[in-house]
C-alpha cells in the first residue's frame, strides 16, 4: 500500500534532510541582515514624519483661545481612556483566563443577572457623560465668542466670506486686504463675520475657535495671537470649486510693524468702493493677497444689510480667474 515502506533506508534519509536545522552562514550570506545604521535612520524618520503633524495645527496654539481649546481635546480624550484603557485590558484578560485550557475557569451557562454587573455597566457611562457634559459646559462658557479676552481695546476687523476668498477690512484705519489678515501680536482681536454669498467657516487652527459666516448675519469672535509669527487660516467649510484655495495668511506682528503695515497700504493700495467690491464679489480662486488704501465706511453694513446685492454663489462650471485690483491712474 504504502512504496515508501519498502525502502526504510530512503526514508530516513529523506526524514534527516527535512529536520536538519539550517545552514545559518548560507542564510545569512544569502541575505544579509540591515545594518544598524539604516534602522535608526528610518527610526529618526518615522519619529520625525509623526511629530511634524503636531506642528502648526490646533494642537500647536499660539494664544489663550487656542490653548483652551486644547485643553478641552486632551481633557476630553483623558476622560474617555479611563474608560477605553480598563476595557481593552479587561478583554485581555478574560480572554486568557477563559481560554479552554484553564481548568480553573468557571463555566456557568445558566448565569443570567449580577446587580454588580449591572452597576458597573449604567455607572460607568452616566460618570462619563458627567465628566464630558461638565467639561463642555464650562468650556462653551469661558469661550463664548461673545465675550472679550480682556479690558484691553482689541483690534476691530470685519471679515466677509467671498467666492471663493476672504476680505478683511479694518474700519478703525480705513484699509482692506484679501487673503491675508495682519494683526498686533499680544493684542485682541474683534472679529465682526458675514458672508457675501453661501454660508461659511472661519477658521485659524493656532488661534483657536472656527465660527460661520452667513448671509445677512454677523457673528462675533474673539482671538489673541501671544507673539509674532504667521498662522494658516482656512474655510473649515465646503463652498463649491473654489474650495479648496480658499484660505489665507495671518500674520501677527509688533505694534510698530503694524502700524507701517497700515501707513504702507494706505499709500499703495487702491480704493474699496461699493463699484470695486462688486468686481471682487465675482468668482475668483487662488487669490494671491492684495490690499485697499480706502475703504467706503458703509461697505460692511451695506453687505449684512444687504443693500447690495448678494455674490452669485458657486454654480456648475470650474471657478473664474482671479481678481486683482485695477491701479490707479
């Protein structure tokens, strides 16, 4: 039945051949193992690709609303790792103890009720949800966007969500700018919101709290950058094919650099009228930054107010090209 039972010598061999270990020196000069170096090299690296994400975002805060906010993330997250953390050690657990080969294990098929079972499973949520509820309740008051930072007279800047750009006007000194928005480091900053067109999000990551901008509301928020730097500020918002180059530069500088920041662009910069802003209204994408010398005092309550018109909004077909401001002549 068998052919390999006539040949017991044959087999033996052949036994011998498939359980000796291997060869170790031909393994090794076949393939040589990495070299120490190399490993640290892509060590340093991973290290280095995973802590370049926390740089530059909301857990990188440049001032005491982002740093808030901050604090709420992480205390959030502690809240619910005391409750993830015992529960993945549980499952470790009872899966090594009720493995089939513990004698010791107690096998009760017909177990049904536990009152202490019972009070760890409601109790445990309900404190949870306690813990949260009171976290967010304290946070949504300390950071209400209503309320000022502090008695210091903060910087006023009206912004207004366009297709698809952002337009920041300073009314206290009489200048404009798209898509860069300057401000005094260590100062507060009053920021009044409406949309020209579909609804919005303001958003500076390192700053602290996104808001929305809508059509014929304002909104109100405050931001304090501690020290001189340059922040990514985004729509947090989709808003059609223009989306996705819709963002701008914040730039928080000293007093002094601000104020030649103002005294600069009213030299340079053309005039905000009403006839200018309803050519910046139109669509337009990848906007690089330009500033406004004057701005017409009214512009602002003229757009909540809606005095003039809205801005024709995102429709089908890619967006238009980008608009600059004409130089006067």
């Amino acid at each position: 039945m068998f052919r390999n039972q006539q040949h017991p010598v044959l087999n033996r061999k052949r036994l011998a051949f498939f359980l000796q270990p291997p060869d170790s020196t031909k393994c090794w000069a076949e393939k040589p193992p990495p070299h120490p170096q190399r490993w640290r090299m892509a060590t340093t690296l991973t290290a280095l690709l995973l802590l370049s994400g926390c740089s530059g975002g909301v857990l990188d805060p440049q001032g005491s609303i982002g740093a808030a906010n901050v604090e709420i993330l992480l205390n959030s997250l502690a809240i619910m790792l005391v409750i993830v953390v015992p529960t993945i050690i549980a499952i470790l657990i009872f899966g090594w103890w009720f493995r089939a080969s513990n004698t010791r294990a107690r096998y009760r098929p017909d177990f049904v009720y536990s009152g202490s079972i019972e009070l760890i499973v409601w109790a445990i949520p309900i404190l949870v949800i306690m813990f949260l509820g009171g976290v967010i309740w304290i946070g949504s008051h300390k950071l209400d966007p209503f309320k000022p930072i502090s008695s210091d007279k903060p910087t006023e800047v009206q912004v207004v969500s366009l297709d698809w750009k952002w337009l920041f006007i300073y009314p206290e000194e009489g200048v404009a700018s798209v898509n860069e928005l300057v401000v005094p480091a260590g100062v507060p900053a009053h920021f009044s919101l409406t949309s020209a067109s579909v609804m919005n999000m303001f958003f500076v990551p390192q700053l602290g709290s996104m808001i929305a901008t809508m059509n014929g509301m304002v909104t109100q928020l405050h931001l304090i950058a501690d020290k001189p730097g340059e922040f990514y500020g985004q729509s947090a918002q989709f808003s059609g094919d223009g989306f996705s180059g819709m963002n701008f530069v914040t730039r928080a500088v000293p007093h002094d650099a601000f104020a030649q920041w103002v005294a600069g662009t009213r030299q340079t910069g053309s005039a905000l009228d009403r006839t200018s802003y309803l050519a910046l209204c139109q669509q337009s994408s990848n906007v690089r930054p330009f500033t406004y010398g004057t701005v017409d005092a009214t512009l602002f309550n003229a757009i909540v107010n809606q005095q003039l018109p809205p801005c024709p909004g995102p429709n089908t077909g890619s967006a238009g090209a980008a608009v600059h401001p004409k130089p006067e002549h």
